[in-house]
C-alpha cells in the first residue's frame, strides 16, 4: 500500500513537479551508470599489473606501470570531479539557481536601460554569467589536474601564469563565439512559429559544420603554434600511406603541444577531399632522439625532424583513426 500511496501522491503533483523530478533522476541515473563502468575499469587498472600479450611487442614492463598509475590517479579524480559536478547541479536545480540567475541577469539589463522586453539581451547575459559560474567553479579542479596530477607523473609543462593566460583566453574566445550564434538561434525561435524547431535545427546543423571548417584554421591558431612539416622522409610515407588507402590528404602539420604537455598526440581533421593530419612536436621530438640514438649506435648520420620514426608515427596516425571522434576533430591521447 505504502509504494502505491507514494505513486498516487506523485501523479497528484503538478506536471511541472513530475517533470522536474523526471529530470534529476535521468540526470542520477546517467550519472550512476557510468560510475559504475568507470569503477569497472578501475578494477581492471588495479589488477592488471603486467604488460599484456598483445602489448609486449611494443610496450616495456616500466612504460606500462607508469600508465597504469597515471590512470589510477586520473580514474580518481575523475571519480570526485564527476560526483561533486552531479552534486553542484542537483543543488543548483533544487535552490532555483536558474531563476535567480536569470533574474540577476535581468536586473543588470535594467540597469543597462534595456526593460523585460530585451528578452534576447537578458538571454545573453543569462549565458555570459552561466559560463562565468561554470569556469570559477571548475577552475580548482583544472589546477589540481594540472598542476598535481600532470605534474606528478611529468607531463605538466605549464607554468601557472601561462594556465591563467590560456584559461582566460579560452573564455574570451568561447564568448564571441557563443553570444553572436545564441542571439541568431534565439531569434530564429521569437519568429519561427509552429515550426520553429526545423529552422533552429538547420541553423545549428549549419553553425555545426562552418565551426568544423573553420576551427583548426582561424580557432586553434589561436592557442597554439601550427606550421608545415618540413620535408623529408616521415613526410613522404605519411603521404604514400594515405595516398593507398584513398585518404585525401592535402597537408600535415605540426602544432607545438609541448607548452602545454609533454604527451604525444596526434589527429587529422577536414572535409571530403580536404583532410589533414596535425602531429604533436612531441611526438617528433621524442622519435627524433630515438632515432638520433639508433644512428649514432650504428655510425649513420642523424635525420633532421622531418625524417622521423616514419613507421611508429604513421602507426599513431593509423590508430587515430579508428578511436572515437569529437565533433570538429579526430583525437587520441596515449602515454608515452
């Protein structure tokens, strides 16, 4: 009697007090699945402690303990970050955080002379004080991501004032591009009527595919350094390599990540027969040593940079293919 009481007393509530408690147990529920393969996955970081079959042939036992704490460590963090983001929203929906917000935000119009009739400039400032509350929230653990995890296992190469620098130029980039696309959608929505749902579905299909065209040329430039890579052998062989599997390569790039991180990465992006492949002059510089090493091993000439481990980079390149994209980029992160 008790639990059908209780499902009575909740389809007597008001279809807005259904729906709001729709909301936060999907949002729980979402969030409790992936702990629980998250925590799966940690298991298997704790108990696999030797290099498996199918890594022995490239992987030594010391490389592989060291990834296998690093991700220990980040499965940890990841694990608090997640609960208390999941806890932050919860607390933000309960205390009506999004009113408020959107009251504030209406006051600071007022003040500005714009009345309840702006509703398109209340909405961005809506989004402006949003965005500013998610990154003061989220900068603690960003540094201690950085500056304890990273830097723990090597890899951090930032100094604090060059995190401060990226992280505000970060924000002020998101902000012209978020604010101009937000009051373009908002006001296809004031005036599209019945079907304003298909026009504000065809406008971010749109913004969707010119920021996929336009990211790695005019956006990322904006962060970090990209120039050609120079000619020479690795050069070639990425070019053989891509020309026999039809991929339709038109430049490769390297992108200084070393500012930032000592990982090596690497990832192609474009369109049609427009793609490009982006190393990471990490990844270079780690298999130009190597390679420096093996020659001078063998009394051979040292290559210059653009005569890498060809064979270990088009490898990396080849596996980046096959991961999971994001939506303008193909990437993958591995420890080395």
């Amino acid at each position: 009697m008790g639990m059908w009481a209780s499902l009575d007393a909740m389809w007597e509530m008001s279809a807005e007090k259904r729906i709001f408690g729709a909301v936060l147990l999907f949002s729980w529920t979402v969030y409790l699945w992936e702990t629980f393969l998250s925590r799966r996955q940690r298991r298997i970081y704790k108990t696999t402690t030797h290099v498996p079959l199918e890594l022995g042939q490239i992987m030594d036992s010391e490389t592989f303990e060291k990834s296998r704490l690093y991700q220990l460590d980040k499965s940890t963090f990841s694990f608090w970050s997640g609960l208390y983001s999941e806890i932050e929203g919860t607390l933000i929906l309960l205390f009506g955080g999004i009113p408020y917000l959107w009251r504030l935000s209406g006051r600071f119009c007022g003040h500005a002379g714009f009345g309840p009739e702006y509703e398109i400039t209340q909405s961005l400032v809506f989004l402006l004080l949003a965005t500013l509350f998610s990154a003061l929230t989220g900068l603690p653990w960003s540094l201690y991501n950085t500056f304890v995890i990273e830097e723990k296992h090597g890899f951090n190469q930032q100094t604090l004032g060059f995190f401060m620098k990226d992280a505000i130029k970060k924000f002020i980039v998101t902000q012209c591009i978020l604010l101009p696309v937000s009051s373009l959608l908002l006001y296809i929505i004031k005036i599209g009527g019945d079907y304003f749902f298909i026009y504000a579905w065809l406008f971010t299909l749109v913004v969707s595919l010119v920021l996929v065209t336009i990211y790695a040329d005019y956006i990322a430039p904006l962060f970090d350094k990209f120039t050609p890579l120079p000619e020479g052998k690795l050069k070639q062989e990425i070019e053989v390599m891509a020309k026999s599997i039809d991929f339709p390569l038109t430049k490769v790039y390297v992108v200084e990540g070393s500012k930032r991180s000592s990982h090596s990465n690497a990832y192609f992006y474009g369109f049609f027969k427009n793609k490009r492949i982006v190393l990471f002059d990490t990844l270079l510089e780690e298999y130009s040593v190597l390679n420096k090493d093996n020659q001078e091993e063998s009394g051979m000439e040292p290559r210059n940079d653009g005569e890498g481990d060809s064979e270990e980079i088009k490898a990396k390149v080849k596996v980046s293919s096959s991961l999971p994209k994001r939506p303008w980029l193909s990437f993958y992160e591995q420890f080395l």
